[in-house]
C-alpha cells in the first residue's frame, strides 16, 4: 500500500473511532482492504403543526365529600358536553385523571376559618383533547368558560410524523455524504458508494405548559359569554435526525 492509501486508513480509523460511541453504529474492520470514511452527522426538518393535544382539566373544593363530588359531577358533564357541542367527537377526548381527597390540614391552614370550612374535600378531573390547530382555541375557550378552570397546556404535532422525520434523516444523510466528499478530497482520494447508514430520532423536549389555574370552580356571567378565545397561533414542528454514513474512497 502506498503512502496515500495508509493515509487514507488511518484517517477512516480515527474518524470511526470519533462516532464508535452510537450503538447502533456498524462495526467497520480498518485494514488494507478495507478502505473507509464514517461519518456521523445531524439534521432537522421543520413543518407548521397541524394537530394539538389540548389539556383540559379542573378542580374545585367543598365542604363535605357529597357536595364535592355532586359539584364536580355537574362540571365534569358540563365540559364534556361545552366539547361535544364544540365539534370534538368523543373519540377524540381521552381522560387522563380523576381524584376525589380531603385536604390535608397544612394547606389550608393559612386561610380564614370560613374558607378552610369550604375547602374540606377537593376533585379534580382531566382529560386530553386532540383537535386541529386551527380548532384549538375555540375548544379551550368552550371547556374554559364550562368551568375548566385548569387548562392551557397544548401539545403540537403534525398528523404525519413520520414522514418529517423521513426528511430529517434524508438531509442528515445528504450532509454525511457532503462532508465524506471533503474528508475524501483532503486525501487526495475519491468517494466511493455508500456502504453503510443507519439514523436515531432522538426525543423531542415537550413545550413549556401555559396553564390557567383559580382557587375554585368558576362562575361564569352572561358576560363571560361574549369573551373571545384566547389569541393562540400554533408552533412549528420540529424532528431532528442523527446519522451514521460509512462511505467507500477509491
């Protein structure tokens, strides 16, 4: 082997040893035969969200365990029917907790003794409601106003994830064999075929909740009615990609 070959194989050496830390990384023999440039690079893929998961939730206080559950029954029916009326069909609205407890006397314990004889039980429901983008507000305006008075955080997404992450890994991949294509011409060598390739998503951080909490159930007045929703504009959408290339040189 000439002095540009072991050049060649030294350099695919150390760059494999950069990126051997991926697990799902290809075990790749440096050797005189085997003449190869790894790389591992990231990229990502943006797109207006399409779909929310809405959180809709509420709790309220009383002073005995009947009149809070009865309380929590009448606002509970009423949400779920503010969202039927609203368009969300039932499939769509997923409960995610329902608690009934008495409270414990340290956290009242700084109230008026008025208040600490209404706040002797507490209930609290919750759900989620997937909805579009555009319908997002109007559903957290209606729950709101029908006495969801713990509600706000909203997850964005996009119905085909898939395929934005298809397009993350796509231009990872591009810009594997763009950097493999400098490696190879800083060594005098040519870039062979791709011999290799694999990706990871990794796990996107959730956003930050906005949510709307109020010591108790909420009267809601005539007026109230005419409140507009809240001015919510959705989020981008993003999925990143990580890959790893092994790429030929001649």
């Amino acid at each position: 082997m000439n002095i540009r070959a072991n050049l060649a194989a030294l350099f695919a050496g150390t760059v494999f040893l950069a990126v051997g830390t991926c697990a799902f990384a290809q075990q790749i023999e440096v050797s005189k035969a085997n003449r190869t440039i790894a790389v591992s690079t990231s990229n990502s893929a943006t797109a207006d969200a399409d779909t929310a998961i809405v959180h809709i939730g509420f709790q309220l206080y009383s002073a005995d365990e009947t009149a809070a559950y009865a309380t929590a029954s009448r606002t509970s029916n009423g949400i779920m029917k503010a969202l039927t009326d609203a368009g969300v069909k039932k499939e769509s609205i997923e409960s995610t907790g329902q608690n009934i407890n008495r409270v414990q006397p340290f956290e009242i314990q700084n109230l008026p003794e008025v208040q600490k004889a209404q706040r002797q039980f507490t209930v609290s429901q919750s759900w989620n409601v997937k909805t579009s983008a555009a319908d997002a507000a109007p559903i957290l305006n209606a729950a709101v106003k029908a006495g969801a008075n713990q509600s706000g955080t909203i997850d964005w997404t996009i119905a085909d994830e898939d395929a934005l992450e298809a397009q993350a890994a796509g231009k990872a991949l591009k810009r594997a064999g763009d950097i493999a294509a400098r490696m190879a011409l800083g060594l005098n060598a040519k870039l062979g075929p791709l011999v290799y390739a694999s990706n990871q998503m990794p796990e996107m951080p959730r956003p930050v909740p906005m949510s709307r909490t109020f010591d108790g159930p909420m009267a809601m007045s005539a007026k109230a009615d005419a409140v507009a929703p809240l001015a919510i504009n959705a989020q981008k959408v993003t999925r990143s990609a990580t890959v790893y290339a092994v790429f030929a040189i001649e």
